[in-house]
C-alpha cells in the first residue's frame, strides 16, 4: 500500500511537467505591415507582411523639403 501511494505521489509530481503553455494569439493590428523584434538579439518575435516593400511617404515628403532649403529653392 505503501509503495503504492509513494509512486501515484511521483507521478502526481511529474504530471505538471510535461503540460505546456498555450500558444499566444497573434497581436491585432489595423497596419498593412508591422515587425516586432528583440533588441538584444535582433530576432523577430511577431511579423506581419516583413518581407513586403512599402512606400515610405513622410520619410520621402522630408527629403524633398530638406533637399529644396539646402539647394535655395
């Protein structure tokens, strides 16, 4: 009896070790593309479209007006 209750205890005891942690859901976002990464080690934790190529309107709109002041226009 004893030796018994000795080793339902061990499996008891084992039991939480091989359950696993549920699988996150994906963040929800509105964007058409987005990244997320470790910036320690640069691995990307959560991509959305990464690899394709987008537009980059704001960056472009500040080069022109940077490009125009400095030529005098």
């Amino acid at each position: 009896m004893r030796r018994l209750v000795l080793v339902l205890l061990s499996a008891l005891l084992l039991l939480p070790a091989a359950a696993q942690a549920d699988q996150a859901a994906p963040p929800a976002t509105s964007a058409s593309a987005a990244v997320l990464m470790d910036g320690e080690s640069g691995r990307v934790l959560y991509g959305q479209n990464i690899h394709e190529p987008m537009l980059i309107a704001s960056t472009t709109k500040l080069m022109t007006a940077l490009v125009a002041a400095e030529q005098g226009g």
